[in-house]
C-alpha cells in the first residue's frame, strides 16, 4: 500500500512540475502578445470574423472551433455566461495585452483555455517522446520543462496562438511515426494543416522514421500520401480565403542578406520573464546551439539524424525565402530534432557514465 501511495505521489508531483512551468511559460507568451488583440491583419476579431489578412486567416482551426461550440450553447445559456464574463474575467484584469471584445467573450476564453491545454499536452507529449528516445525519465522530464520555459522566445517577434497548436501537432506526430503509427499521421495531417500551413512540410520530415519501419516505396507512400492531404486541406482552406486582402508569401531574401552584416542584430534582448534576456539570434544563445549538436549529435539514430537533416534543409530554404531575420519561431520544423539533442546533452551532464558507456559501444 506504501508503495502505491508512493508512486501515485511521484507521478502527481512530475504532473504538477509540468503544469507550473507551463502556466508560467504560457502566461508570459500571452502576456507578450495575448492574441494580437486589435489588429487589423490578423488580431482575435479580424480571425473570428474571417476578415484577417492572408496567410494569417488561413489558420483557421481554433477560431471556428470555439465559434462552434459558442454557437452550440442554448440562447439563456450564452446570455449567463457573458454576463459572467464580462463581469468577472481575470484574463482582462491580469494581461494588459489582452482587449476582449464584448461580442465574443465566450469564444476568447475558450480559446484562451484551449491554448494553454494544448500547451500543456504538448509539453507533456514531450516529456514522453523524450523519455522514451533517451531512455531516462528524469532526462526526460528536465528536457521537456527546458522547451517549456524556452518557448516563449521563439516568439518574441510575433506571438501566435496557433504556434501552440503547431508544437502539439508536431510531438504527436513526430510520437506516430516513431512507432510507425501512420493512420494515425493520416487523421491528423488535415487537423494539423488547417492550423498551420507548415504541417505539410513536417510531414514530408519524417520520411526517415517511416523508412526504418518500411521498405523505401511503402515509406515513400506513406510520406507523400499524408503531404497530400496536407495540401489539399490547405488548398481548400486557400480558395475560401482568396478574396480576402493580403500576400501568400513576402521575399526576404535581401532582409537576410542586410542583417547577416549587422553586428547588433546578434544581441538583441527581451524581458519575457521580468529581466533582459537573449533574443532571436543571440550570439551565445547560437554557440549553445551549436556545441549542444556538436556533443549530442553521435547519439541519434540513423532515422531521426536523417530527419534532423531534412529539417534544416527544408526549413532552411523556407526561412531565408519567405520569413523575417530573427524570427525563431518559424524555424519550428527543427524543434523536434533540437529538443532531442537537447534532452541527450543533459543527460551527458548529469549522467556522464551513460554517455561513456555509449560511446564504448
């Protein structure tokens, strides 16, 4: 009995770590950005309406989910609520960001609510792909809570909810694959792509892992197969949204080119968490990058250093193309390979005996 109350109490305490740091991690994204409330291309209001800019209104998943069951609600059970709402909201009272719209203040709780659930599952989805990858749970743990306080500075140039949604659906599929779990890769390719556009390139990241299950044309089709319903959810998505104002895509090229020479742009900060930190591409951030895959490296798989160079070519080409200087946050095909990396690091340091004993095989 003593020992079931034990082990119910460890699994609790690992549960409520967990938590704390995503609320914490969680609160100071939507304290930074909340969700881009009043603004005209791709604010709370303008998404809900369906008038945002492209591509921002394409990520459309959570804005017409909570619609809906807004909606759904009896008329007298609406009417209570948002005078409850109104009233008593402690997100308006805690964010300063934060401009809840009368008309929807049922939708931008629930989406409030939604986002940081799904941070939370993300997280710990996390904590479980890691666990199992580096076969050590305290590891595990410690890499998984390491993403989550890290998150937020992803985002320091734009913070957006379906970033969130972005993470979770790229640790549940990057969990599917490892196991070989493609049916469930093929329900979630359409619900990952109709919140965000770069789901499709994830996928076709994790060819790797669906070879080292399969031969190379079932792995092959496999891959392709899922980009393909990728795409044509976003192709559908696309055509309801043609009329609406905005560019598929901005060159940024000749923005690149320009900060690679300016020496300050390696040293920008923000204060997410109260104290100047490192931000976007901060030099010793950068060097920590790079001797974290320098020492993590020997210890991945074929499959998943496969993947990791899949990752950076795909998401490389896209980023130097389309995507502003400094902005981590859609670099984001490359957090699955890095947290990984990551997660071997620490376990190197607080377990050297298992990285020798690694290295002797």
């Amino acid at each position: 009995m003593e020992q079931k109350i034990d082990k119910i109490i460890r699994k609790f305490m690992v549960f409520f770590l967990i938590l704390v740091i995503s609320a914490a991690s969680y609160s100071g994204f939507f304290a930074n950005w909340a969700f881009r409330d009043g603004a005209e291309a791709m604010g709370f209001t303008a998404m809900v309406e369906e008038t945002a800019k492209r591509p921002f209104v394409h990520r459309q998943l959570l804005p017409q989910t909570v619609k809906r069951i807004a909606d759904a609600l009896p008329e007298q059970t609406q009417e209570k609520l948002e005078a409850k709402l109104i009233k008593s909201s402690s997100i308006g009272k805690i964010y300063a960001k934060a401009d809840i719209p009368r008309e929807y203040v049922i939708e931008y709780h629930l989406m409030y609510f939604f986002c940081f659930l799904a941070f939370f599952a993300a997280i710990w989805i996390l904590r479980s792909l890691l666990c199992e990858i580096v076969q050590d749970k305290v590891t595990g743990t410690l890499g998984a809570m390491f993403f989550a306080l890290i998150f937020p500075f992803f985002e320091v140039l734009g913070g957006y909810y379906y970033d969130i949604f972005e993470v979770l659906f790229m640790f549940m599929a990057a969990r599917f694959a490892l196991h070989g779990n493609w049916p469930g890769l093929v329900v979630l390719a359409p619900i990952a792509e109709a919140n965000k556009e770069s789901f499709l390139f994830f996928l076709l990241t994790l060819y790797p892992l669906a070879r080292s299950h399969y031969e190379v044309k079932k792995a092959a089709g496999i891959t392709l197969g899922t980009a393909f319903i990728a795409g044509v959810t976003y192709l559908y998505i696309r055509a309801l949204y043609a009329g609406n104002p905005g560019d598929m895509a901005d060159w940024r090229i000749k923005d690149h080119l320009g900060s690679v020479w300016r020496i300050g742009s390696y040293f920008n900060t923000t204060t997410i968490y109260g104290v100047p930190l490192g931000r976007g591409m901060f030099l010793p951030h950068m060097i920590c990058v790079y001797w974290i895959v320098k020492k993590a490296w020997h210890h991945l798989t074929d499959a998943w250093k496969n993947h990791a160079k899949l990752a950076l070519l795909i998401n490389g080409i896209l980023y130097f193309m389309f995507v502003l200087p400094d902005e981590i946050r859609d670099l984001s095909l490359l957090y699955v390979s890095f947290i990984i990396l990551t997660a071997f690091f620490i376990r190197d340091v607080i377990k050297p005996e298992q990285n020798k004993a690694t290295s002797e095989n």
